[in-house]
C-alpha cells in the first residue's frame, strides 16, 4: 500500500455506528472514505477520487488502489461504491472500482437533472446516460443498509442541484455543504447551484444530535491551519463555523456565500471532470486510433 497518503481514522461510538477512514488528495484537497461496519465488516467506499493532471490530462487509480488494498489488508468486504455528487474539481474512481469488484455504484436521482444541464454545456445531447451507469439514483429519504448500519439519503441541493449526504449511524458525509468550521462552507456559483438551498440544506444536516460526525468533502487549510482536517461535530459546526455559526440568518448567509463566489474562478479541472462523472467516473469511450479525447467547450464560462 501506498505509504505517504495522509490517512486518519475516526472509531465506531458503539453499535450501529461507523468506523471512518479518511485518506487525502493534496491535488484537489479531496477527502475521500472508507466507512466499515464494524460488527460485520461490510464497507463503502465514499467519492474516491481518480487522479488527474491537468496538464498533460493523464489519468491513474492510485486512490481506487488504496483503498481496495485497505480492505484486503484488513480483511473488509466492499459492499457499495457511493458519491455525493458529480464532482467538480474531481475525476470520481467509482467505474474503475466497480469494473475491480463488480460491487454497486450509487449517486442522488437528480443527476439526471445535472447530466440534461450538462448535455446541452458540452454541446453533446445523447451523453451521460445516468441510469446505465449509476446502479442505485438514491431519492430523498431512501434507506439502505451497511452492513447491519442503517443508511438514510437527504437531498442536499446547493453547491449542485442533485447533492445527496449519506447518514450512516452517527456519521454524516456531508460533502460539499459544509467545510471544516474555521473554514466556512462550499461554493454554490455552479450551473445549478444556490446560496439559498446550500442554507437550508446545512441546517437540515446541523438539526441531528450535536455529538454526530460531520465529514466533508474538501480542505484546503487556512491561514492559521496548515494541516489538512475533514472531521467534526455537529454540535461544532453549529457553534463555530464562520459562515452559519451561531445561529446566522439566511439573508445574511446568501450575501456572504454569494459576495465570495463571486471572487472565485472555475476549478481547474472542472470542464475535464463534468464530463467523466456523469459516466459514473469513465473516461470518454476510445475513438478510432485507440485513444480517448475530452471535449472542452470555449467562451461558455
């Protein structure tokens, strides 16, 4: 296994609760899961990221390899493969570790919303068949069983319009809502998105019990904090996060969160990224010489 990927673990509570490992992607400042019940030993693993350069658009499995190298090691059983959301600022590894393990693969329903935005962005109107490639398009309030773990889907709309944060036992993967609490909250200036629904969708998260886990998608560090971190507590996000903590009102949330997207650029591998994810993480399907080609549209954003 891979030895220099930052790694952390967060233990089971007691029963029905998750143990978490959280591995790093410094590239993106991904954090990415593997969730194991442990009284079964039946895992998931959580928006694993395939590696990416943007440069020369060259793509590899190392974190899909680490993880399966976990579990070997360990001796865990795969039992789903699940994202958040198509990705961004991420390729997803998820059709490459269902083609390893043949195990299901599931998103949010409303990726089909996302993919019709998408199709008609790329210029491609018979892309993205979402239901051939996603197993499971989870709806709000659909259940599911880890292991002997109970599993509940919210709808989590904001920084996309098909968000979805799995609440496993005790443990929320919250994706690209919240941040770590000195770090704010997520973008939501993507075709989709919205400062208003990315509100209420935290406060749906926050109003669990204040000692469940709260595991994001990104971190990036601060200006005091250079260490990378992805876990906290509901009832910390509620008190210290810079953005909504401390009972901050919608109108002022959606004036900041809007005020600052507005600085942002596009991710850098965002027009490569769309496009892969809404295939489930496949690359483009090789053209007559062998390779695979990426279409990126110009003067759109």
């Amino acid at each position: 296994m891979t030895n220099d990927i930052l790694m952390k673990s967060s233990s089971s509570t007691g029963t029905g609760s998750p143990e978490v490992i959280g591995f790093y992607d410094a590239a993106t400042g991904s954090a990415q899961y593997i969730c194991v019940d442990p009284e079964t030993q039946k895992a998931a693993l959580i928006d694993i990221v395939q590696a990416f350069d943007p440069k020369s658009f060259a793509t590899d499995q190392t974190y899909g390899q680490y993880a399966l190298d976990y579990l070997q090691e360990q001796g865990l059983e795969l039992e789903w493969i699940l994202d958040t959301h198509p990705h961004a600022d991420h390729l997803m590894a998820s059709d490459w570790l269902k083609s390893r393990t043949g195990v299901q693969v599931g998103i949010g329903e409303k990726v089909r919303d996302i993919a019709l935005l998408w199709r008609d962005l790329y210029n491609l109107p018979n892309a993205f068949d979402v239901d051939a490639r996603f197993d499971r398009l989870f709806a709000d309030g659909d259940t599911f069983k880890l292991g002997n773990i109970d599993v509940s889907v919210m709808l989590s709309p904001g920084h996309t319009l098909g968000s979805v944060s799995y609440v496993v036992g005790d443990a929320i993967f919250a994706h690209d809502t919240l941040m770590q609490p000195d770090a704010g909250t997520s973008r939501c200036d993507f075709p989709g998105g919205s400062a208003s629904e990315l509100y209420d969708s935290i406060h749906a998260i926050l109003a669990h019990p204040s000692d469940h886990r709260v595991f994001i998608g990104h971190d990036y560090g601060t200006k005091t904090r250079d260490e990378p971190s992805w876990e906290s507590t509901v009832g910390e996000q509620k008190a210290d996060n810079i953005h909504i903590g401390g009972g901050t009102s919608k109108a002022d949330y959606v004036a900041l969160r809007e005020k600052r997207d507005a600085t942002l650029s596009l991710p850098q591998r965002m027009l490569a990224a769309l496009q892969v994810n809404l295939n489930g993480g496949a690359l483009p399907a090789p053209e007559n010489d062998g390779h695979r080609y990426f279409k990126i549209p110009a003067n759109k954003f």
